[in-house]
C-alpha cells in the first residue's frame, strides 16, 4: 500500500469578536502565537500559527474579530479580514456555543457564502466547555440551518473547547478533520517554524496584552505598541546574554495615560514585569524592558497616525 500523500495549505479562522479563533490557534499550534484576551477585538494583525504533523502541515491564519466598525481602524481590520479569505483554502467560521447565533455571525456567513467556489467552508461550535449538551446538540443544529438557508454547504461542522479538560483531544480531532480538506503539496514552512511573524511584532503584541488585563472596557481599543528597538546587549558575554527592548506603548488621550501608568506607575510597572517574563520565554533569554507611554490623539481616526502605528 502506498503511504497517504503529504498535504499542506491555509485555513482561516474567521467570526465576531471575542469568538475563541486565538485561543483555537493557540492550542493547535501547542504554543503561544496569537494573544488573547476576554476584551473583544483584541486581534489586529492576521497571525500564521503553524502546525506540523507527519501526514500534513496546516497553516492557521488567526483572523481580527468582524464587526461593525465604528473607527477607521475598525475599516481597515474589516478589510483585512476580506482579502484574507481569497487567499486560503479553508475557511471555518467560528460559532461560540455560549451564545446564540446573531446579526453579526449571519452577515459573516453571508460573506462567506460569496467566496469562490473553491474555498472549503467548515463551521466550528467554539466554547464547548460553557455549554450544556442540550445547548451544544441545539447550536449545532442552528449552525446547519443557517448553511441551508445561505446555499453554504459545510464540509464539517467541528463542536470544540481549546480550554477544558479533554480539549487536547478536541483540538486533535479538528486538526484531523482540516487536514484532509487541504491541497497535497509540500510543507510550506520549515520543521520547528510556529509562526511567521517577526519577533518585533509577536513582542509588542505580547506588551499589548499585559497593558489589556485588568484596564476599562473603553480603553483597549486605544493601546497600541511599537517596539522600537531590540537587541541583544553588547559586551557581555556568551552564557550571559541580554536583550534588550525599546518599546512604547500609545494611547489616545492624557486620561489613558493616567490609567495605564496608574498610581505612581504602579500599573505600567506590572505590565512590565508580565510582558517581561513572556518575552524570555518566547525568546529564550533574559530582557530588559523599557517601557514608555505616548500619545497619540485619536489615533484610530487618523489615517496618517495609522501608518506610523503599522495598520
């Protein structure tokens, strides 16, 4: 018998905010490549998380959340979401069980239905563990529904938890069912890749999730980080080395800044400390970590403020 072809390709994670496509990422991948936070849109950049196995290589694309944009930073990440989608070969939406289907997951799938016929569609029940089994056999069948009722006809429909206790098996189980739906072809990217996102970016993402945990609902969408520097120390030597990061961290408006930094830094010193300790373990040595906070006066709306930030 001959030995099953080797397949590789794309697979794009796509939904409304706060749906679980990074964590899914995350646990497939079996490291950290995407943050998360319970804050919606936390995604702004489409992340590659990669998977290696030895019948396949699948190359997850962690989408920003689609929603109804209120800023033109919300355009632009609506946008880059869009064009994503052309350029995969799978694209599963993600469905959070705890939640019933809405508006907004419905005008995502209408998008979805208008891609070329190409494109797999898989619809995957996210969230498993904060649902009951009544609930879980009810959005499944929703989920059918609303594919019958767009002309979508799913390739699989995948209920999962990337959280629970049996999550390691669920998120195998996905694996395993994506796998499949990809063209045969070589490995894309090399042994022991897990994302192909430069170190600077995955640094200032890991910054911008510390600064997340704990502050105002109105305040994540205003973060933004730009590592402006990084490197290792010179003049120490080899079994002791140093890296150093320049990193500013911009917010719309003086008030924010107050939040950020908080009572006599006391806030900016945690966020440190947390990211800190993140980006050791991301880079494998030890780092120092300048941390500055800037303003940006309403830098979601302001397109040249956009490009200076990177979107």
């Amino acid at each position: 018998m001959s030995s099953p072809e080797f397949r590789s390709g794309f697979v794009s994670f796509v939904g409304r905010p706060n749906a679980g496509k990074s964590t899914l990422t995350n646990a497939l991948v079996g490291a950290k490549v995407a943050i998360t936070s319970d804050k919606p849109q936390t995604t702004r950049t489409v992340v590659r998380g990669i998977v290696h196995r030895p019948d396949g290589q699948l190359v997850l694309v962690d989408t920003p959340g689609i929603h109804r944009p209120r800023t033109l930073l919300g355009e632009r990440l609506n946008d880059l979401v869009e064009a994503t989608w052309t350029e995969v070969d799978v694209v599963a939406i993600c469905f959070p069980a705890n939640e019933r289907i809405g508006p907004g997951d419905r005008r995502i799938a209408e998008n979805v239905a208008k891609l070329k016929k190409g494109i797999t569609r898989v619809a995957v029940a996210t969230k498993t563990d904060l649902a009951s089994p009544e609930r879980i056999a009810e959005h499944l069948l929703d989920i059918t529904a609303l594919g019958a009722d767009l002309g979508i006809e799913w390739a699989e429909i995948v209920p999962v938890s990337a959280t629970s206790d049996g999550a390691a098996g669920q998120v195998g189980l996905l694996a395993d069912v994506l796998l499949p739906l990809l063209p045969e072809g070589p490995p894309l990217y090399p042994e022991g890749d897990l994302t192909d996102a430069p170190d600077e970016i995955l640094v200032a993402e890991l910054i911008r999730e510390a600064a997340l945990d704990g502050v105002r609902d109105e305040l994540p969408h205003s973060i933004a980080v730009v590592v402006e520097e990084m490197g290792l120390r010179e003049g120490r030597d080899e079994d002791r080395p140093l890296m150093d990061v320049h990193a500013n961290l911009f917010v719309e408006r003086d008030s924010q800044k107050g939040i950020v930094i908080g009572h006599k830094g006391s806030r900016l010193k945690d966020v440190g400390k947390r990211a800190r300790l993140q980006i050791a373990e991301l880079l494998g040595v030890p780092v120092y970590l300048d941390l500055h906070v800037k303003i940006a006066k309403d830098w979601q709306r302001d397109p040249r403020q956009l490009r200076r930030l990177g979107f």
